[in-house]
C-alpha cells in the first residue's frame, strides 16, 4: 500500500462487517485489519434466526459466514465481545468500554441496527423480548413449544416470519399491528392482504389498526397483553418487532453526518473522508431512483460491503445494483426487487389462493420500479432484469399469462 494508509478497522462484526473483512484481503489490502464486534459469535447470518434456527433445523455452525480459521489465515484480527463506546477524529482512534484505544489510518463503521422501543407501559418480564442477535433467538426458542401464547407485537418481516414458525411449532399465535395491514411499509396492499389470507388460513390470529397499552404480568412474568381499546390477550410471550432504527449513535457523537443513519455517498464514503459506513446503518444513494435512503437486508450489506473495499483498494466502485430482499414465511419464499416508489401502475400475474403471486410495479414512464413475487422465482428474475434495463415495459403484455417474461427482458 505505500506510504498511504495501512490500518483498517471495523467496528461492527455482523454480515456487513464480516463480508467487508474479507473482501478487502480478497481486492489485495495488505495493511492491518481489525474487526471489532460485542456479539460473542464471530460474523453470522442473522436471516436463519426466525426461521431454521428457531425451529432447531440450523446449529450455530450453520449460522457462521466463515469458519473461524477463515479470519487467521488471512490476518484478520477479530476482537469479539468489545463494546466500541467512542470515535476521535482528531487522533483517529475509537475507544472500548475497557479504556483500551485502537488507532485507524480509515475506520468502516458496521454497526447495523437494532430493535425499536415499544412505548407502552411496561415492566421488566420475563416472556418479553425482541429478536435481533443469536442471543435474543436462543431466549426465545428455549420458551417456544406446541401450546405456548405468543403475542407477535408488529406485522412486519420478522414479526411475520416468527410468527409463521412459531405456529408450525403447534403454538398459539396473534399478530398485533397498529397500520391497517400487515406489511404496511414495505410491501404493496395486494402483497399484505395475500400474506394475511395465509396466515389466517394456517391458524394466526391477526390484529389490525389496533395498539398495544400495557404488557402485563404476575410474579415477574408476562401474562397478557393490554390493547388501547381495552381487550386482553392472554400470552406467555410478547415478542416486540416494531422495526429498527440504526445504530447511528457513535458516528453523531463524533460529528458525523447523519440523517436515519450515516450518511455516505456512492462509495459508502461518510462526511469525513478518513471513515466509512456500511450495511443497516448507512444512508445511502440509489442512483438508479435518483433517491436516498437506508436498507436493511443481507444484499445491501454485500454490496455496501463491496463498495467500501473498492475504494479503500483504488478499484473502481462497482456500478449499483438493483436491491433486493426476500422472507420465509411457512411455505411462502417472497422475493422482492427494486423499490416501491410511485408507482401508477401494477400488473399481476399468478393465482393468490394457489400460493403463488407476482406483482410487478411499473412508474410513469412505463418502467419497471419493483417486483413482488411469492413463490415464483422466474417472475422474480425476470422483474429483477426488467428493473436494471429501464426498458419500457407494455403493461398488457405484463398482465398477459401466455405472453413470455423472457421476451419482454430480452
């Protein structure tokens, strides 16, 4: 590397921190790396958590991105179960809990996200709990069995996903949302009434337009759920899933830009030249909507992550993918593409009672801005395709089963 910069630390060892470890050894960074994190797991994959983990079909091994021996052989010092409680700009140095300093030459800042804050009335229960960390789903699958009450408190993606596992465990689950459907900020209303037809079907008690008052409990543990319209929901456990915020508190302390999240620009560069920020605490551009914004998925960690270890390696910055994300729900594989952004108009293909949906989202200039599939990969792939292209789009065609999806990408 020179004279130039030789020591790299990342704060943050999730699937963004992990993944930009790695790719910087893999671009031919030949300085020092450090990788900080305060889980005691090294880089895993959180998607598993509500899913596999939870229903005992994935081990801890299983949830890990790289072996252990990955990160020793390419000369990645890992430093887990650290707490990184300050950043100084000025001497270019982050300070741990333990007082210990660590000095960068550019420090990448993974932090990711964690859960909201439910603002209820509340005590300190035992049966309450949120799920972002292997922690967090260990406490959870140690209370979940046939007959259990769970009390799914927010219908979004993970509140979804726990849910539908939680029920083919044989336990009792109601969905609590206080928007009018499921879904309501990331999904189209097709896409949320088809989710929730399938829940209902499977036995999940759905709550709409309905908020939660007070969690309530006897002897120090959870026994019911308190709604503002005064019903009671009897429940052994409440698992809070009202979204994330990021975890931006360190880049504003230091004087980081920050606007829901770090702000970055296209090489997920922040306000100071010297440090980067990746994955669910970066607000980054999506040139290709002529937007901002900040993503939560394992893709956009990736492609942060790639962003991040091209630069600091004097590569080129990949050009933008379109984004995309995905949710298990019982035997339901959603796969969405691209941003739902003003869309005028929306074709369908597929039969919603049979399990399989595509919708696709078209602006108004007849372009494709994002797909929603539910267990229809091709239609998936497809939109994927079409969305990249920016090609103009003949909605009849769209709607049209016999016509090929093939043809119109091509």
């Amino acid at each position: 590397m020179g004279t130039g910069p030789t020591r790299i630390v990342i704060v943050g060892a999730g699937h963004a921190g992990g993944s930009v470890a790695a790719q910087l050894r893999q671009f031919g960074w030949s300085g020092s790396i450090t990788l900080i994190g305060d889980e005691r797991l090294p880089p895993y994959q959180r998607p598993p958590l509500s899913k596999a983990w939870l229903k005992g079909e994935a081990s801890d091994a299983s949830l890990l991105l790289r072996g252990a021996s990955f990160y020793e052989t390419r000369a990645i010092t890992l430093r887990l179960g650290e707490q990184v409680v300050a950043i100084n700009r000025s001497c270019s140095e982050i300070s741990l809990a333990s007082g210990e300093t660590i000095a960068y030459d550019r420090l990448i800042l993974a932090l990711g996200s964690v859960p909201r804050a439910l603002d209820v009335s509340a005590r300190a229960l035992r049966g309450v709990l949120a799920l972002r960390s292997a922690d967090d789903a260990a406490r959870l699958k140690a209370m979940l069995c046939a007959g259990r009450k769970l009390v799914v408190i927010g219908g979004g993606y993970i509140g979804l996903e726990v849910a539908a596992t939680a029920r083919s465990m044989g336990a009792d689950v109601v969905v609590i949302e206080r928007e009018p459907r499921l879904l309501s900020r990331v999904a189209s209303p097709a896409l949320s009434a088809f989710f929730q037809h399938h829940h209902t079907e499977r036995g999940v008690r759905v709550e709409l337009g309905v908020q939660v008052e007070a969690l309530e409990g006897a002897g120090g543990a959870l026994v019911g759920v308190r709604l503002t319209d005064g019903r009671f929901i009897s429940s052994d456990i409440a698992l809070i899933g009202v979204g994330v915020v990021p975890a931006d508190a360190l880049a504003r302390a230091a004087g980081l830009a920050c606007h829901d999240g770090v702000v970055v620009d296209e090489a997920a560069r922040s306000s100071d030249p010297a440090i980067y920020a990746i994955g669910d605490c970066a607000h980054r551009p999506l040139p290709r909507y002529g937007r901002s914004m900040r993503l939560e998925s394992v893709a956009n960690a990736l492609e942060m992550a790639r962003q991040a270890a091209a630069d600091l390696t004097g590569r080129d910055v990949p050009p933008p993918e379109v984004p995309f994300f995905w949710s298990d729900q019982f035997d339901l594989r959603l796969q969405i593409a691209g941003v739902r952004f003003d869309p005028v108009e929306t074709a369908q293909r597929g039969d919603p009672e049979s399990g399989g949906l595509a919708l696709f989202h078209l602006g108004a200039d007849a372009t494709m801005v994002a797909v929603e599939a539910v267990n229809m990969p091709a239609a998936f792939m497809a939109g994927r395709m079409m969305i990249a292209r920016r090609r103009r789009i003949d909605v009849a065609l769209l709607r049209d089963p016999d016509s090929s999806l093939q043809q119109l990408v091509a």
